[in-house]
C-alpha cells in the first residue's frame, strides 16, 4: 500500500542545486599582448618616428597591433623571409650622437643660445638653465619624473632643460613611451620640443622631405606633452619646435623654427580613427602569437589573421612593407598600385578585373569607372594602330 494519501499529487521533492559555474579566468590586455608577443620576448619600443608612421596609416591594423603588442617587426620580417632592406647606418648613428653631444655640451648652453635666437622674443637671454635628473626605473618610472620635473620646473619661473625626457601618450588603447631629443621649459611656462639631425642646413635651408619627417616625429611629442601641460598650471606647449641642424658642410650647429600645427593636428586625428588593439586581439584565432621561435609557416598564417592596408608608401616606413607588398602583388590588388589609384577604381579591388573591365568583359556599362577605363582602352587601342599602320601619331 502505497504510503502517500490516496487523494491529491504526492508532495514534491526539493532539486538538488547544481553547484554555479566557476568564472574564467580574466586575461588582461597587457597579459594577451605578451602571448602574442611572446612569453619571453621583451616588447619593442615605440618610438615617435613609428607612431608618425602609424598615423599616416591608420586603417593597418595589422600595424597597430604589432606595434601596440611590442612586435619587432624588423625581426618578425627576416623570419618571413622578407627583410627590411632600409635603415639608419651605423656611421649615421655615430656621426648624429656625436653632434647631439656637442650641442648640449655646458649644460646645454650653445642650445639655449640658438633656442633664444630663434624664440626668444622679448625676454633676456639665459644665462644658464636647470637641467634635472630624470632618471627612474623602467619607461613608466622615467615618464612619472619627466612629468613631476615639468611642473617643478614651470612652477619655478626660469629656463629648464629636460634631456631626453620619457613621454607617454595612449595609441589604440596601449601606451607608447616617446623620448624626445630636449624640451625646454620657458620662464613664461612655455614647453619647446627641441629636435637634433644630422642633416645639413644649407643656406639655412634643408632637405624639405627630412624636415618634414622630423615635424611629424615632432607633432607626436607635442601631443604628448599636451597631456601632461593640461594638468600643470601655467603650462602651455608650444606648436613651434626647435630644429638644430649642422651648419652647411661643417659641425657647427645652426637652428631653425619649424611650425608643426598642421602636422599635430593630421596626427591627433589619425591616431583617433585607430582601431584599439583589444579589438584588433579578440578577433585574432585561439593560439594566433607571433613569438619568433615558430616556425616560418607559423608566422606567416599569424601575420595573415590580422589585416593590413598596403601601399607604396609603406616600403619607406614600415618593416614588414617588403612581405605585404609581395603579398599585395600575388593577390593582384589594386593597393599595390597607390592610394591615389585605388581610389579612382572605385569597387575594383584586383588588376585582373580592371583589366577585364576595360576589355569589356566584366562589369556595369553604367559605372562610370567602367566606362572610363573602356574610352581608354579604345583610345590606346586607336593609337596602337595608328602606329602599326604607318600614320605618324601627333
């Protein structure tokens, strides 16, 4: 007989809980970039001359997230097979630490001297600057006393000379460590960027690309120093940077003033369209690293999840220009060709249907890339016979 009464459900019998589901373990940002970095590779530096590079493309992602992991890309180059073939010489290097010696040579006097020439304004020229110690431990440490020398030195009302100083500024979500050649503190709280080539200046005139290039490597300490300025009273950061150079074909060092707001202002809105590197990262295969110890083939499918943007002028900025140029090429991508070309083909994004497009094989009449590229086809085809039938073309 059964035990429960004959009327009504027999009583119910409590669930036993299933025990809640332990959390995963968090990964940090900084720990996902040392796997694909490498567990024991140290990450590469990244300097204002690569930044400027990278915000003159900001649409490489494959760019952002090597340069924000700490990727050598030089490195990760020669084991694709495809080696960096540009470079400072080593003669460079030595002639250009040489001539930055001599400049700051005195406590920097000869700096301040050419830096009053040029900016001085109404003010009197110093007689001598405070140089303060900024050595610190690690790039974190060395930014934290760049920064508290700055205020010190604003505060104070004189001339300071801040040698090599540690800037950090955030690209994509990861912070970069700047060091720039000098910034100079004003008694009005002015901060100058002080950038040393070796580069001649002839004529008080120099090559118009390098300068270029340095006004760019120049707006990104600019920008840097800008974070640091809008918390320190009395601060303001100038958009006039300090360009020493040797003086035509001799040693003796010459200066002049270079205006960098066109190029902090490009550089400031490039580097705000980069995607973050976090985002770049999750979307990367489980297991995706790019430490050099793997293999060639390893690399490569690595470097392959991550897209790039190509172009021509990479091959003068990038290390990994040479690999993404061959791989451009034997996809027949347009990129290959230039940005100003790729962006007259419109929805064309291979050679191969350009040229079938033209032949009239592929694509839409109506388009009027289409029709552009057939009127130039027939033309070059007009001319062609003309030249094979004798008719002298004009």
């Amino acid at each position: 007989m059964s035990e429960y009464p004959a009327s009504g459900p027999p009583p119910q019998i409590p669930a036993t809980r299933a025990p809640a589901p332990r959390p995963k373990p968090t990964t940090t940002l900084r720990q996902r970039l040392a796997e694909l970095r490498g567990p024991s590779v140290a990450p590469h530096p990244l300097d204002a001359r690569a930044l400027a590079a990278l915000a003159a493309n900001p649409g490489c992602k494959r760019r952002a997230l090597l340069d924000g992991a700490g990727v050598d890309k030089a490195v990760l180059a020669t084991a694709l097979g495809s080696p960096a073939a540009f470079g400072q010489s080593q003669f460079a290097f030595v002639r250009g630490n040489a001539f930055e010696t001599k400049v700051k040579a005195d406590g920097g006097t000869e700096l301040l001297r050419l830096l009053f020439e040029q900016l001085g304004g109404g003010a009197e020229p110093p007689a001598a600057a405070v140089v303060p110690d900024l050595t610190a431990a690690g790039p974190e440490g060395r930014a934290a006393r760049t920064a508290l020398a700055l205020r010190e030195a604003t505060a104070a009302g004189g001339w300071a000379l801040l040698d090599h100083p540690m800037l950090a500024l955030e690209v994509a979500g990861s912070p970069a460590y700047l060091e720039p050649d000098a910034v100079v503190v004003h008694p009005d709280g002015t901060w100058t960027v002080v950038e040393i080539k070796s580069f001649p200046m002839i004529d008080s005139s120099a090559d118009a690309a390098k300068v270029g290039a340095a006004a760019r490597q120049s707006a990104v300490y600019v920008l840097a120093l800008e974070r640091i300025a809008a918390v320190t009273e009395g601060a303001e950061v100038g958009h006039r940077i300090l360009l020493v150079c040797p003086k035509d074909f001799s040693n003796l060092p010459t200066a002049s003033v270079v205006d960098v707001r066109k190029q902090r202002a490009v550089t400031s809105r490039q580097l705000t369209r980069l995607t973050r590197v976090e985002d770049i990262a999750a979307a990367l295969p489980e297991g995706t690293t790019f430490d050099p110890g793997c293999s060639p083939a390893e690399l490569g499918s690595a470097v392959e999840a991550v897209p790039a943007a190509y172009a021509p002028e990479c091959l003068a900025a990038c290390e990994l220009a040479f690999h993404c140029r061959a791989k451009a090429r034997a996809e027949g991508a347009v990129e290959s060709l230039g940005r100003s070309v790729r962006g007259e083909l419109g929805g064309l994004t291979t050679v191969a249907g350009v040229l079938a497009a033209a032949a009239g094989k592929e694509g839409d009449p109506a388009d009027p890339t289409v029709a552009a590229l057939r009127r130039a086809a027939a033309l070059r085809a007009e001319v062609l016979a003309g030249v094979d039938g004798g008719v002298p073309c004009h």
